[in-house]
C-alpha cells in the first residue's frame, strides 16, 4: 500500500476521486429523478395546456427542491460540480422531456390558431389596392 501511495500522483489520485465521485452522484440523480418521475406520472397526450403547464410545473419544482437539497451537499468538496448527478436526476425523467414537448405542441397549435384568425379578419378588413396587391391607398390621386 505504502508503495502505490509513493507511486500515485495527486493527478491520480484527483482522478480516481472524481471518477468514485461522478459514479456515486450519478446513481443518486437516478434514484432521485425515479422518484420524481413516479410521483408526477405519465403525461396525458390529450391533456389541456393548463394541465400540461401544471404538471410541467410541479415536475421542474420538484427538481428544483431536488437541486435545493442536495446540491450543495453533493457539491462540497467533489470536483465534479454537480454534472453527474444533474445528469442522472434529468436522465431518470424522460416522461418530463415527453411532457415538455406535448405542452409545446399544444401552445403552438394555439399560437397558429391564433395567427390563422388574426390573419383573417386582416383579409376580410382589406381590399387589395389594384396596383400594388396589398392593402392600402394607391398611388393614383384620384382614388
């Protein structure tokens, strides 16, 4: 033993430190985001915006208290800053990335129903100038 230690370098043993460290606080950031993601469920693909958003919601929340509670203790003294255990909690929640993309489809089906509406009563509003095609005055004083 007193040979490897006169052997190692404190790159080494930095290292073999980091690679313990990375390996502990990934599988706590999966434990971590498993429980999480059991306690919010699979979302609903028919859900509403407001469900999805609040579901979104409490999810990000409970990463947060996650990352609150833990993340200076897994911090301290660990030259990995906390990478593999954000790693793990986000890896354990693909449901949350599911969830996240269902509610940015449902807001931009809204925002395009909303465009599309706006966009029509704009043409309904509008009689094409005979010269330009757009709406607006032409350049012919008379009109």
């Amino acid at each position: 033993m007193d040979e490897l230690a006169r052997v190692t370098t404190p790159v080494q043993r930095s290292t073999n430190a980091a690679v313990a460290t990375s390996i502990s606080h990934l599988a706590v950031g999966i434990g971590v985001g498993s429980m999480i993601e059991l306690i919010t469920g699979p979302p609903a693909a028919d859900a509403s915006v407001g469900v999805l958003a609040f579901e979104a919601a409490v999810q990000v929340g409970l990463n947060g208290v996650a990352l609150a509670v833990l993340g200076q203790l897994l911090t301290r003294d660990a030259n990995t800053y906390g990478i593999p255990f954000s790693m793990g909690l986000v890896g354990a929640q693909p449901r949350f990335a599911e969830r996240i993309d269902l509610l940015s489809a449902s807001v931009k089906r809204q925002l395009d129903r909303g465009a599309r509406k706006t966009w029509a009563r704009v043409g309904e509003a509008c009689t094409p100038n005979s010269e330009t095609g757009t709406c607006g005055p032409t350049s012919d004083p008379m009109h």
